[in-house]
C-alpha cells in the first residue's frame, strides 16, 4: 500500500510539473504582448520601468525558472498585470471560499439525494416510480445548468419573488445557484447509482444472502450498498476538483464573487500571469484530489490493488 | 371425463410415420439477416430509440434547411421590429437588435452542431489509433501510449480547454482541437481494451494464419467487431460536445460574434430574461431537444447492440 501511495503521489506530482510547465509557455507563447494595453500611452522610460517589475524584459526560459522557484520556495502564485498590486494569491485566499462553500453543499445535497434515489429506483426496478423517476433524470441530464439557472430565475425569483435573482452576501442568496447546480448531479448520481446497483443485484452473493434468511435491510445495507458504491466513490473525487473548475457558469449567472467567475473575467481580460496563477491553483486540487480517489479506491475494493501488483 | 378418457383404445393404426423431409428442415422462415440488420430490427422494436431518432433528423433538418424556409438572414437587423415575441412571420420572435431567432437559431445550430460532429470525429480517429496500436503491438508502445493517455486524462478539461482556446484565439478550429485534445483518452482505453480481447479469439488467429497483415486485421476484423460499441460511444459524445461548446460560449470564452452558436445565442438571451424570455428559450430548447434525441439514440442503440444487457 506504501508503495503504491509514494508512486501515485509521485505521478500525480510529474502531472502537476508537466501542466505547470505547459501552461506557463502557451501563456508565455500566447499572440501578442500581454503588457502593451496597459503601456501603450506611458513614455518609454515607464514602459522599461513595469517590463522589469514583471520580470518581461528576460527571456522566456530565465522567467520560467524564476517563476517555478517563487511558485516551490514561497508559494507565490504570481500578480496580475491588469490590476497592479493584486496577486494570484490574495484573489485565490479571498474567493476561492466562496466557491468552496456552494461547492459543498451541492456536493452533499447531490450524492445525499442521488445515491438513495438510484438505490431505490434499482430496488423497485420496473415500476412505476421508477419509470418516472428514469425519464425525469434523462431530462435532467440533457439540460444544461445554465438553462435550469434561467428558469429559476425566472419563475422562482422574478415571478414568485421567493428568492433574489442573483446576488451575494446572504443566506437567501444561496438558494437559486444552489438548486441550478444541484439538479443536473442529482440526476448523474441517480444514472450510476442506478446502474452499478443493478449490475451487483443479481450476483450470486445476494441470492446466498437471501438464501440464508438476511433481512432485507441487511442484505441492501450489507451486501449491495457496499459493492454498488465502489464506481461511485470515484466519481466524486473529480468532482470535488470539479467544485472549483465547472462552478464558474453558476457563478457567472447569479453574479456570486467565487474564483471561477474571477477566472473567466481574467480569462476575458488577458490577464495572463492572474490566468496562469489560478489555473496552477486548480491543477493542484484536481491533481490532490485525484491522487485521494486512487488511494480512497484501493481502500474500498482491495480486487484493485491486486489487479495493480498482477501487472 | 376421466372415466372416458381410461375406455380409449389406443391402437396401431392411429399412429403414422412422419419421416425427415430434407428439404423442409433446411428451409428458413426468415431471411438470414446482417449484423447490422439485425441491430437495426431490434432498435426499430424501441419506440423511443426510434423516437429519438425521429428527432434527431427532424432537428438537423431544420437547422440546415430552415433558412431557406424563413427567408431571412441571421445577421439582418430590422430596428422596427426589436423584442417581438414569436408570430406569424418571425417564428421564434426577434432579439434585441431586430434580428430573427428562428434563423439565428438555425445558423447557431450548425454551428454547434458541426463542433459536436467535428469533436466526435477527431477523439474517435484519434483514440481508437491509439488504441488499437496499443492493443495490438503490445509492449513498451502499450506502455507509452497508456501512460500517455493517463496523463493527459488526468488533466483538468475546462481548464485546458479554457487556456488553449485563450492562446490560440476563439476560432471554431481552437475549439474543436482543445475540446478533443482532452477527450481521446476514453475511446483510446476502450478501443485497446476491446482488441485485447479479441485478439485471442480464434478468427483473428486464423486470419493471421492465413496470412493477413496487421492493417487488414485491423480494418477488416477487428474494426467491424468493435463498431458496435464505438458507435454507442459516438451517439453519447455528440452531445457531451455540444454541451462543453455552449458553456464556454455562455460564459464568454467560446463563439465569439458575428459568429454564434446555441450556447452564444443562450448567453446573449440570458440579459434580457426578465422582459423577453423567449430571446433565452428557443437556444436552450434545442440544446435540450438535440441532447435528449442523441440521448435516446444512444440508450436504444446500446440495448439494440447488446440485447443481454436489457434484463
């Protein structure tokens, strides 16, 4: 297990060095000059003056191993070049929170409510519950985000008035992007969910179980929930990643100050070392969490660790 | 009854010798069908595979041949005729600048279309080369490719898709390119996972004996044997890329104007969602609608192929 821990941190590290990397010279190589907006109007001796603050005047190589040396010694994800002063670091400290937080309880209220629905609709497969339950979730799957957003929106918050259209500050303000990101992950759950329990439904560990005489709770509890979750467990470390990496639609739409909604605006704004930073900030979780879904993985079903060391 | 049935006589004479007429028992009630007719008579059996189907047409008809229909341009603004709701002569209504949705929707449709296609095509030529050599050659190459495609699936999609598009500018072509780069990988692992397979099985075996080369194995055995599940996989990507297309054109990182798409035409309709919602609804509904059609097209073509799969 020490072994295959070391080797997939040291995998998940060689992804992070080769994203980084990767980024920092497409961003580097990206058409055009990222600074000339912003000093086009100033005499020349001012343009020297901020190419050297931003370290432009080196070549790209020198600038690359500087910024790798402040990104490992100090954790410096680099200071935006639109808005001086501001760094990588105080926008991730100041709003990556926020994304965290609807994150979250989206999150849970999507496995919360999702698993059990598949469970149950797998266990009462064929009727009529089920039917409606599989035909609303298509539905689910097919709409985009954005779109449940508008008709909340609309019908909740501009019709009926019982939450504000967009905003941030206050509990009520988390009740639309809550429910617009809620809804589609739901239904996904609900689609695996369903699926992975009716492929162990029938294996011939439960017809033993209830050959036995298990109750029914048991047998759900003991023998399917514990087998049909295993696809399932990795399907939610992307998606802690996924908190900060596809929230920023919701937060585009209701105007929430999160870091993805940031992200786009310096995306939108060529503020290449802001898009640099964050986007670093992002590969890091998402490798983080990926590294723990390996590690979560061979925990919950040992055959897979077997399988590893067979090869 | 009983009583009668213990009186009857059971005598020589009632019985006859039927004998084995030859050729009766090589005659064949049916015609002997394809694989693919096969396939084709089971999906048609799936009113809603054939449903969706239906649709699937009925949108890709309309989105090419509509205009010619409506005889308006999708860029012609007529400032008389601003915000209208849909009626006789604009059928979706007008946007803001007087231009007609229907049209705009149509031409956004191609567009989003064509990238689903577009996307589809190169994850699919992509991934199963790769795949295939993969499988095929086996040794150090299985091992490169595979520790390729694990590094480039472990890489953060939106992200990526977000930075390349960025650097290369917002062009159709950086789209599809950055929305594929990433997407290979699934197909590349099933594609290597069903030749693995298959490899063993007898009939390749004995086309190798026979002494057909690897490209004739390839095309003419094993792609056959794999287009099943391939084309399952091609009917559930195309929406999955249409999907990615219209978040990043609704945040502003995708299609960018005069050009559009559903996801662009959506986005633009989202401000003015509370006076004229109808600018937001006809994109969302075709998003929705073409997801959905694909969506069943897909479920029904995967019962189709596999019939076991259905119990």
């Amino acid at each position: 297990m020490a072994k295959f821990i070391v080797k997939r941190v040291f995998y998940g590290l060689l992804t992070l060095f080769l994203i980084i990397t990767a980024t920092f010279f497409l961003i580097a190589g990206a058409p055009g000059d990222p600074i000339a907006a912003k000093v086009e109007q100033m005499p020349d001796r001012a343009q020297e003056v901020i190419r050297k603050k931003y370290g432009l005047d080196k070549p790209v190589v020198e600038r690359y191993f500087i910024y790798m040396k402040n990104l490992i010694t100090t954790g410096d994800f680099g200071e935006s070049i639109i808005y001086t002063g501001k760094s990588a670091n105080d926008v991730i400290k100041a709003n990556a929170p926020i994304s965290a937080k609807i994150g979250i309880i989206v999150l849970v209220l999507q496995v919360g409510i999702g698993i059990p629905l598949g469970l149950g609709t797998a266990l009462g497969r064929g009727k009529m519950y089920d039917h409606m339950i599989r035909v609303g979730n298509v539905l689910c799957i097919c709409t985009p985000s954005f779109v449940f957003a508008a008709l909340l929106q609309y019908f909740l918050a501009f019709k009926l008035k019982l939450a504000p259209v967009f905003g941030w500050g206050q509990p009520k303000h988390y009740i639309l992007p809550v429910l617009a990101y809620t809804i589609g992950g739901i239904a996904v759950y609900n689609k695996y969910m369903r699926g992975s329990t009716l492929s162990v439904i029938n294996e011939d560990y439960i017809v033993t179980a209830k050959a036995k005489g298990c109750k029914k709770g048991r047998i759900v509890r003991k023998h399917i929930l514990r087998n049909s979750m295993i696809p399932i467990v990795t399907m939610i470390g992307p998606a802690v990643a996924g908190i900060f990496g596809s929230s920023f639609v919701i937060e585009r739409i209701f105007a929430i100050p999160g870091l993805g909604s940031y992200y786009v605006k310096a995306v939108s704004d060529n503020d290449y070392t802001m898009v640099l930073g964050i986007t670093i900030f992002y590969a890091m979780l998402y490798v983080a969490s990926l590294i723990i879904v390996d590690i979560l993985y061979g925990i919950v079903d040992p055959r897979i660790k077997v399988a590893g060391t067979e090869k | 009854m009983d009583t009668a049935r213990t009186d009857m006589v059971v005598a020589d004479e009632m019985f006859q010798r039927v004998g084995i007429d030859e050729e009766l028992s090589e005659h064949l009630d049916k015609p002997s069908l394809t694989y693919w007719a096969d396939v084709w008579r089971r999906f048609r059996k799936d009113k809603l595979a054939l449903f969706g189907l239906v649709l699937m047409v009925a949108i890709i008809a309309t989105v090419f041949l509509g205009p010619l229909f409506s005889g308006k341009d999708y860029k012609y603004m007529d400032s008389s005729v601003k915000n209208l709701r849909p009626n006789a002569q604009y059928w979706f209504g007008t946007d803001d600048m007087g231009r007609d949705i229907f049209t705009r929707v149509c031409y956004g449709g191609r567009i989003s279309i064509l990238i689903g296609f577009l996307c589809t095509i190169v994850m699919f030529v992509i991934g199963s080369l790769m795949g295939a050599l993969a499988g095929l050659k086996g040794g150090w190459v299985d091992n490169l490719i595979m520790r390729f495609a694990e590094f480039v699936g472990n890489l953060p999609y939106l992200i990526i898709v977000v930075i390349l598009t960025m650097t290369m500018g917002r062009s159709i072509f950086a789209i599809v390119l950055a929305m594929s780069l990433t997407s290979w990988v699934g197909t590349c692992r099933m594609v290597r996972g069903q030749i693995l397979q298959l490899k063993e099985l007898d009939y390749i075996e004995a086309a190798s004996a026979l002494g057909a080369n690897t490209t004739r194995i390839i095309l003419r055995h094993l792609l056959p044997n794999t287009m099943g599940i391939i084309m399952v996989q091609v009917t559930m990507s195309i929406p999955g890329f249409i999907f990615g297309e219209a978040f990043l054109s609704y945040v502003g990182l995708g299609i960018r104007p005069p050009g559009t798409s559903w996801g662009a035409l959506a986005s633009a309709g989202q401000a003015r969602l509370m006076f004229h919602p109808h600018i937001l609804f006809f994109p969302c509904i075709m998003i929705v609608l073409t997801t959905f059609a694909f969506h069943l097209v897909g479920d029904g073509l995967s019962d189709a192929l596999d019939p076991k799969l259905r119990e």
